[in-house]
C-alpha cells in the first residue's frame, strides 16, 4: 500500500493490486490515466508531482515501489 509519495526524480514501479469494481469514479480514472489496465498490471513512472498526485488519491488499490 502506498503512503504519502512524494514527488523525486525516482522512478516508481506501479502495480494494481485490487480492482476497481465498486470504486469511485475518480479512482478508476486515476488508474487508467496511470496506464493500469488490470490486477498484476505494472507500469513504470517518474514520481512527478502528477502522478505522485494520483498515487496518493488510490494508495488502497496500488502496490508502489522504486524501480531499479
């Protein structure tokens, strides 16, 4: 679970760990603009103020750690 990110210049690898079924519309848009598409989907971002943003909006439904 992901908790109060703030922005870097990290790299962040996003995984979806739950689903959006019965979550808030914001949440689900969140997600897609992440460029989450299913439970198990990983995307790798940079933690700019943006994404940082909607990270923090959906920390319950996304596994966050630091690319490599």
């Amino acid at each position: 679970m992901a908790k109060n990110i703030v922005p870097s210049d990290a790299k962040l690898e996003i995984t979806q760990t739950k689903s959006v079924i019965g979550a808030k519309q914001g949440h689900r848009d969140s997600l897609r603009s992440l460029g989450l598409k299913r439970i198990g989907h990983t995307v790798v971002r940079t933690a700019d103020p943006v994404t940082v943003g909607m990270l923090n909006k959906v920390p319950h439904l996304v596994k966050v750690e630091e690319a490599k």
